[in-house]
C-alpha cells in the first residue's frame, strides 16, 4: 500500500512538473511582455511597447514586432523597429562563453534631437553611468562574448537640431557587422544609405578597439550640399550655395591623433554656386575634380594627381560701400584688416 501511494505521489509530481514547465514555455513570453511595458519607466525612464513578443526557451530565438521606445514625454517616438530578432546560444550563457548567433533590425527609425549641447538620449547616458557600481579592481578574467552577426535593414535615422537649424535624415540604411568579439579588438561594419535631401553612399569601415587605429572606404555620390548651408551660416551671408559633392576615398588614421590622415582617392564637385542676397551669382563652377595620389599629414606629404576645373565663373563687383565679396563672406573680416 505504501508503495502504491508513493508511485501515485510521484506521478502526481511529475506531472505537475510537466504541467508548470508547459505554464512557463506557454506564458513566458506574454509575461515578459506585460512586465517591460509596465515596469519600463520605472527601469529606463522610457516608456517601451511592443507587439507580439516571442521567446523560445528550446532555442534561445526572441522576436518582437513593432517595438517602440518613446522620449521622456512618452508620447514622441525616440525609437522603432518594426522586427527585432535575436538567436541567441542559451547554453554558452551558463557556460560563460556569452554567444549570440544573429541579432537583425527590420525597418529601424531613430530620431536624435539636439538643443544646443544636449540631446535626447542624454537621460539614458546619465541615467545607466549612474547605476554603474565600483567594483574590485582587482584584475580577474575577461569576461568572454561573441556576436555572430548583426544586420540592418531599412533603418532609417533623422536628425533633428535646432541652433542651427538642421533637419536632415539617411533612408534605406542597410548595416552588416559580422563579429563583435572579447578576444578579437578589429570591429569591421559594412554599410550603405542614401541621403533624403539627396546622395548615396557606400561605406566600408574597421576599427581597433586596442590601437585606436580605423580604416575607411567612402564611395559618395551626388550630396547634396545644401545640407551643410545651415553651418555656414556664420561665415556666409548668401541666399543659396548650391552643388553635388561625389567622393571615393580610402582613408586611415587613429582615434587619438584625428589631425594625422593618409588619404587617397578621388573627390569631385558639379554644378556648385553662390547666390548673394541680390540674387547675383558669386561664383559658379561646372565641374571640379581632383585626384589624391596620396596626402599624410602626420608625415607632411601631399601628392595630388589631376586637377579639372570646368567653367569656372567669379563676378567681382566694386560699390560705393565696398565690394559684393564683402557683404556675403561675413565671416572674414580679419581678410580686409590685414
């Protein structure tokens, strides 16, 4: 009799082992769910939504569709990705090895806004370097991680600023960086996007988290310029500048010596002009190519190959209270007083 009540009891356990692990497997993500976006303020003074959040303790995959995390109004949206997935290996976590196969951002939107020296990421800035505790400096082992592979695709990133008044945003933002690794310092990010006022650009980017050191190719093509007008503003009194800037470069340098760059490559601008505030053209040039055999400024070699200049135009006007130079480049008065 004693056996049988023990059978009986034990069965009864295990099933209801079985009968929670179900639970867990069935209500995990749910649960989850309602716990981020209720407790999301409270942990990030953000308040973050989602739809559809799917976790999978068999594998380690997570997926979210239509995440949002808003600014500190909770009304804005600061950030949107209409799906977030991530595979991860649970296994490697509990043995420290920390390894994530793929993380992939589908139609990511980003918007940063900038006041003066603030933006609108500041409050998380201060608010995680706050919770940072000081740790044992004793030296211990790394801590090991491995991230596989991370895409983007379809990000889209505006920027917003107010002094000076700039609205500018990269569409189409396809990003692919295949290892972020402990034991590996060279992070290597491929990436391409056009620009909405205008340009495309393809982008080849390393860099060495140990040296400093990081190498760049740059194929620009057709950008706009009127983009940069808004930060000119303080040197040029003019009613338009106008032109498409295309570049292909190949640039390297350290992080902790900026003014030291070798460069080569090819940098071209067409169709650029100045209207002053008479609506007079300045100046105007049809084409304006050059090739850079080599330049280092850290060595003081500067190497240019072919120079193409193409219907170069220059109106020089002289009036009774100076010069029509005078009136459009405010920002050089130290020019005349030599």
């Amino acid at each position: 009799m004693a056996i049988k009540i023990f059978k009986r009891a034990a069965y009864l356990i295990f099933i209801s082992l079985i009968g929670l692990l179900l639970t867990v497997f069935l209500l995990i993500s749910p649960i989850a769910e309602y716990l981020i976006e209720k407790y999301s303020i409270e942990y990030t003074g953000r308040q973050i939504d989602m739809d559809n959040l799917r976790i999978n303790l068999l594998n380690g995959v997570v997926n979210a569709d239509n995440l949002k995390v808003y600014e500190t109004d909770n009304k804005n949206l600061f950030i949107g990705i209409a799906q977030l997935h991530v595979n991860t290996d649970l296994y490697s976590f509990i043995s420290g090895e920390n390894r994530i196969k793929e993380i992939s951002l589908e139609m990511p939107v980003i918007n940063i806004k900038q006041a003066g020296e603030t933006f609108n990421f500041d409050d998380l800035i201060n608010r995680f370097n706050d919770t940072i505790a000081i740790v044992d400096t004793t030296p211990s082992e790394p801590v090991k991680y491995l991230l596989q592979n991370l895409t983007v695709n379809k990000g889209v990133l505006n920027y917003f600023c107010s002094t000076p008044e700039v609205d500018a945003s990269i569409i189409a933002l396809n990003l692919v960086c295949k290892e972020i690794s402990w034991d590996n310092p060279v992070i290597a990010i491929n990436t391409d996007f056009a620009i909405k006022s205008g340009g495309k650009s393809q982008v080849a980017f390393n860099y060495n988290m140990e040296t400093s050191d990081y190498g760049l190719d740059l194929d620009l093509s057709d950008f706009d310029i009127r983009l940069l007008f808004p930060y000119l503003r303080d040197y040029l009194f003019v009613e338009s500048l106008d032109g498409f800037l295309s570049a292909k470069l190949n640039l390297h340098g350290n992080a902790d010596n900026p003014a030291d760059i070798s460069t080569s490559g090819r940098i071209e601008v067409r169709d650029f002009s100045i209207i002053d505030t008479t609506s007079e053209k300045l100046a105007a040039v049809g084409a304006f190519q050059i090739d850079i055999d080599t330049i280092n400024s850290g060595a003081d070699i500067y190497y240019f190959g072919n120079v193409l200049i193409d219907r170069p135009f220059v109106r020089f006007a002289m009036y009774d209270d100076g010069y029509n130079f005078d009136r459009g480049f405010t920002g050089f008065e130290w020019i005349r007083g030599q």
